[in-house]
C-alpha cells in the first residue's frame, strides 16, 4: 500500500489479488448477494485508491482495509435502506464437505440456512461484528481499531450478538420443528 500512496497503482492489482477474496467473504456473510458483495469489493479497492493518502504505516494495513470496508458497507446500507438477501444454496453447497450421505448433507444445508437467517436478523452492527471475528477472524484488538473503541468493548459486542444469534437460532429452529407439513397436491 505504501507503494500505492507513493504514485504506483499498479500495485493494487497485487493488493486486490491478496485480499479480494477476504473482502468478498465480508461482504458475502454481510449481504448474502454474490453481484452486491463484487460490487462492494470494487468500491473498497477504488477508496484505496481515492484515499491512499490517508494510509499511514502506524497500523495494519488489514485494518485500514477493513475500515474502509465497513465505510463501504455502512453507504451501501444506508443507500439501500438495508441489505438485500438472496436465498442461494451455493454458501452452504460449498461449506458442506466430506463423503456424508445425502440425509446428513441435507441437515446441514439446513442448519446452515437457519443460521444465516438468524444472522440476517441481526442488527447491521451486530451482523457486522461477528462477521468480522468468526468470518474473518480478525483480532479483537484489531476490531477494535476498525469500530473505534476499546478491545473490551468489542468482546462485550461480540458476546451480546453471539447470545442474540443463538436465541433468535434457537426460535427459528423451534418454528421450523413445529410448522406444520403440508402435502403437496
């Protein structure tokens, strides 16, 4: 990056190989809208780009990255007044490993499900700060950084959304459980 603030954007293109997957992932488990979240991307790399000149050396470069992500992301939610969702199988097709049988594979599809639309849920800044240490398993020093705030702070946060996620989870579930069966015609 220091490069890039130095007059050298093409090396951007080794910073977009590097970190647009991770950026893709935030915005993915942000979103759950494949074109949304590759749009999301582009925008944080074109802010490097804007604001190379606020880029300092002092601290992680990731960090930055993320604050500018989170910059991104927060424009697109108030854009948009709030996140589109897609009901797309490819995250859990491709979470789901191993030579399971076709019933277990289905569980867990379906358990993954019930845990994405718990997440969906949540608050943005909740959503946004467990995406951040379970997804992208960034430091809870780190977080603090990129949210301006204590590392204490970000532990309660992530503590109180984590508890939220597990009940709203666990309701889910119990709804699903309990919805009745109705045979097709």
């Amino acid at each position: 990056m220091l490069a890039v603030k130095a007059g050298q954007a093409d090396k951007l293109g080794v910073l977009f190989e590097r970190y647009s997957k991770a950026l893709f992932g935030f915005f993915y488990r942000m979103t759950s809208d494949k074109e949304t979240s590759q749009d999301l991307v582009q925008n944080v790399f074109f802010r490097m780009l804007k604001y190379k000149h606020t880029f300092t050396a002092d601290g992680k470069f990731i960090t930055w990255m993320y604050h500018l992500a989170r910059n991104v992301s927060a424009d697109h939610f108030k854009k948009n007044k709030r996140f589109s969702f897609s009901r797309s199988l490819d995250l859990w097709e491709s979470r789901i490993a191993g030579d399971s049988n076709r019933e277990d594979q289905l569980s867990k599809e379906q358990e993954l499900e019930l845990l994405q639309q718990a997440l969906e849920q949540l608050s943005f800044e909740k959503r946004e700060v467990l995406v951040l240490s379970r997804y992208q398993e960034l430091k809870y020093q780190e977080i603090a950084q990129i949210l301006n705030c204590t590392e204490g702070n970000v532990k309660v946060k992530v503590h109180r959304a984590f508890n939220e996620l597990r009940e709203i989870f666990l309701k889910i579930s119990q709804e699903r459980k309990y919805a009745p069966k109705f045979k097709s015609e």
